[in-house]
C-alpha cells in the first residue's frame, strides 16, 4: 500500500490532502497519478465513486505548482469538460479543495445562468476551468475565452458526453485546442464504439481500468421487486416509511414523472425534491444543497443525476422505473456506496420492464434479489382509488389506457385512474396480469412486449435510436395515439412509438 507521500506531489497538495483527511490514493488514483505526472495521455475506466476526480486533479495540480506561469488575458491553462452542469460544480470544488494551498485561479461555467458574470470572471485568464461544452462554445463564439494556451484537457464522463449529443461540440472545441497538450479521458463505462472515438482525441495513452467497464459498485446490495406501475407510488412511501434510510436518490424515466412522484409523496406526508432538466438551474442547485445538507431526505431525479454527483451518505438509490439503457443503471445505483461505505439499490419492475431487468443483469453479471412485496402493501393498494372501468373494446387501436400498465389516466398523486391492469390490447384481445406465488407478476402480453420484440430484431444503431426515443416517453403518462404500421426504414420505430 502507498501513501500520497510516496507519490512525490507538492507539498501544498499533500497539506491539502491531509486536511481533506485522505491519506492513501484509491486504486485509480494509484495507477493513474504516475503516469499522469510524467505527462503522459491517459483514457481511465474507474467506477462511480472510485476518487476518479482527484485522480486528474491532484497531478494536474502538481503541474500548475511546479510550472508557474503569469495568466494570459480570455485565457486558460487547464480545460475540464463535464456533461453536467452539477457536475462541472463538483468538479471545480474538488479542484479548489486540492488547490486550495496553490493561489491559483479556478472557475466553472455552465449554460442555465448568465453568460454575463462569467465573460467578466474570464476576462483575466484563469488557470483552471471546469465548463460544459454548449457554455464553453457560447463563449469561445463571444470571444471570451481561447483555448490556444490549454495544456491539460480532461474529457470527464467521456462516454456520456458523446451520447448526450456533445460529439460536433467536442469535435470543434478540439480543433480549437493545441495540438502539443495532455489529454485525459475517463468514464465509468467505455462502449467500444465511444472508445474508439476517444481515441482521436489521445495520443499513445496509458490505459487504466480498476474494475471492467459497467461492472456493478461492488458494495451495492441490489434488490428487486416486481410491481405494477400504477401500484409503484405505494410501494415507495411504504419503502420509505419502513428502511432505514439516511438519504434516499429516487430515479425516475422522465420529467413529469419525476414531478408526480414528488407529488405522490408530499400527499403521503413525506417530504421530497425534484431535480430535472426542466427546473431552473437554480432549483436545481437549491436541490441538490438542500439534499447534501440533510434538509431533504428524498430526491427524485431523472438521469441528469445518475452521473457524477458526488452526495456522501447516500444510502439507498430506488429505481421507480429502470432506465432502457442498460449503463444508466450502473451510473444510477454508483451514487450510492461511494467512498467505502455500504448502499442498497431497489428497483421496481413493471412487467413491461422486465426485458430491461434481464439487459442489466446481462451487463453487470450480477443477479438482483428479489423481494416481495412489503407489509401493509395489498392494504394500502386497496385503499387507492379505484380503476375507473375499461370502456367498450376498442377494436382498432387497443393501446390507449389499456395493455401497457403505465396507460390510462392519472390524477395529480401519480395515481392511475383507468387502464391498470389489463385492458384492450392492439388487436382486440383482452390482457390481464396476474399475481405470481413470489409475490410477482406474470410478464405483460402487451403492446410494449411487442415493441420490444422489434427492438430486439434491430440491428443495433436502430435498437440504440429506438431505446434513447423510448426513454423520453413518460411511463406514467397516457399513451398516445399512432397510427397504423408502416413499412419502410421507420419500421422499428413505428413499432416502439405505437406500442406506447
Ligand atoms: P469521485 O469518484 O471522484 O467522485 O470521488 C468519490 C468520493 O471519494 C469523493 O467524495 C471524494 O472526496 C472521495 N475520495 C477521493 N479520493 C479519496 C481518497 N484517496 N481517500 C478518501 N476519500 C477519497
């Protein structure tokens, strides 16, 4: 075992260390901080939680105290991108408590809040800036800031960068960068297609990995209970009102969603937030704080959170719907377990997500527990308001408010009130889900079975295309009305809509 002693940082950054109180690098920190200091390139695979950003951090910073330099005007020494804002935050923090024995400059911008402040900030050159790209192009394009004298570029969360749509953002910030510079890329998981993509951004690097790409946190203890959608709501407060809980991250598939589930919540006397992309950078920041302060319990977020975000004491992650992409889980249930404590991760699967549970379990070879359902449960579902009765067959499009268990439709709580279980399928027939002796349900005959049956005839560019479409649908919201199938090159994607 080395200490960071043994690692021959700069002093400043070793007392910095040692008042943060960590004394010995973790595995990545470990493999990457030599040859990073030697100014090698790097492309790392670390797990959520691993101290992957002290692992750039720290010799970037010995850099910056060995090789002082007078700041040039719209000028930076050190580029960090970050597919989030919230985590271009963190990042920049981590930066300042490393640094903060170094007197350098260190800033963070991101789009949601004035450009104005952060031109002004730039004007002086800063040694270090964390930003995320749409904000760094705005302002690369108001020409107030010039990545020619970056010596360090850090692509963090590589391979969500590229899937969110940064790719032509990356690709010209790039061509704006120097060609003679150190470039890092990390991410927790690494498709081979997004590796290759890395590739062109790397010169000869040292490949570090401490655990194989999507490898499950190790310390996560993962459980799953199969649920109807519209009964998933009950089963969280009861959740909630029964573990023991320190601080709770909820995931939902969409905005809305997410909302309903605050909603839900609040009506069952527990109070949450909700972080998203639909709030203001604001809410989101007040969220995100009023939940690392301990003065929310609960928070429910779609994917914008999976990533990055560093809470400590996150003890349990509930997936209230999976995610379609099978990585997002691992990023999901990473936010908890982080820096060698324990977590659980539950998940509740609706029947029509049990293909999603399979593709998990396929990624991360570890097989969740099942739970039944808890106490209490069965009453308390009884106690919802009742399904409004399925009106006549429709015989020509089955898809609204019957088969798939998240149709039909909701009051404010996130309540269904029709189309639950069962219902009209496409072509006419009656579906109906029944309880299984584990405490499970029979798997969905639905619209959604037959979506994903095309998805799985895909090739897999269109599988990819149809999973990201899919997982802007709203799960608890009413399906919509598609017309009939088409043939043609949208096949695949008639498919999926219309079983929605
Ligand atoms: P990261 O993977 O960079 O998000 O880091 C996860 C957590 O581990 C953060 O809370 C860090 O502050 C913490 N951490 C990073 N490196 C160390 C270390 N060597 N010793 C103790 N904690 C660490």
């Amino acid at each position: 075992m080395s200490f960071f002693h043994d690692l021959g940082l700069a002093q400043p950054i070793l007392k910095a260390l040692e008042a943060a109180g960590y004394d010995t690098p973790t595995p990545i920190q470990q493999q990457s901080i030599p040859p990073l200091l030697q100014g090698r390139d790097l492309c790392g695979i670390a797990q959520t939680g691993t101290g992957k950003t002290a692992a750039f951090a720290l010799p970037s910073l010995h850099h910056f105290a060995t090789k002082p330099k007078a700041r040039q005007q719209y000028s930076c020494r050190m580029l960090v991108l970050s597919p989030t804002r919230e985590l271009a935050a963190q990042i920049a923090e981590s930066f300042r408590t490393y640094g903060k024995f170094l007197g350098l400059k260190i800033d963070c911008v991101f789009g949601g809040v004035p450009i104005f402040s952060q031109k002004k900030r730039l004007a002086g050159g800063v040694d270090i800036l964390v930003a995320t790209p749409g904000r760094l192009i705005d302002l690369i394009e108001q020409r107030a800031i010039t990545l020619k004298d970056v010596e360090i570029f850090v692509l963090d969360e590589a391979d969500q960068m590229m899937d969110l749509g940064f790719i032509h953002a990356l690709k010209r910030i790039d061509q704006l960068l120097p060609k003679q510079r150190q470039t890092l890329f990390f991410s927790a998981t690494m498709p081979k297609a997004i590796a290759e993509l890395g590739n062109r951004f790397l010169n000869n690097p040292v490949r570090v990995s401490v655990a194989p790409a999507a490898t499950t946190a190790e310390r996560v203890e993962q459980f799953v209970t199969f649920v109807e959608q519209r009964e998933k709501q009950t089963l969280l407060t009861l959740k909630l009102k029964s573990e023991d809980i320190d601080r709770a991250l909820v995931f939902t598939r969409t905005k809305h969603g997410a909302d309903r589930v605050v909603r839900g919540l609040a009506g069952a006397g527990i109070q949450a937030a909700a972080i998203h992309g639909n709030k203001s950078q604001g809410q989101r920041t007040a969220a995100l704080q009023a939940f690392r302060d301990g003065k929310i319990k609960i928070l429910v977020a779609t994917d914008i959170a999976a990533r990055g975000i560093d809470v400590p004491g996150v003890s349990h992650v509930f997936n209230f719907e999976l995610p379609n992409v099978p990585e997002q889980y691992v990023h999901r249930i990473g936010r908890t377990a982080r820096a060698g404590r324990e977590g659980v991760a539950m998940s509740f699967v609706a029947g029509d997500e049990r293909g999603y549970m399979k593709d998990i379990e396929r990624l991360t070879g570890v097989r969740a527990m099942t739970l039944g359902l808890p106490e209490g449960f069965r009453a308390a579902v009884a106690a919802l308001p009742p399904p409004i009765a399925d009106k006549k067959p429709q015989q020509s499009r089955g898809g609204r408010g019957g088969g798939h268990p998240g149709g039909g439709r909701s009051n404010y709580a996130g309540k269904k009130l029709g189309g639950n279980n069962g219902g009209i399928g496409r072509n006419g027939e009656t579906r109906q889900r029944t309880p299984t002796p584990q405490g499970g349900w029979s798997p969905a005959v639905g619209p959604r079975d037959d979506a994903q049956a095309a998805r799985e005839r895909m090739p897999t560019a269109d599988r990819a295309f149809a999973a990201r479409k899919e997982s802007r649908r709203d799960p608890g919201a009413p399906p919509r009305n598609y017309g009939p199938k088409k043939s043609g090159p949208g096949k695949y994607r008639n498919a999926v809509k219309r079983a929605g």
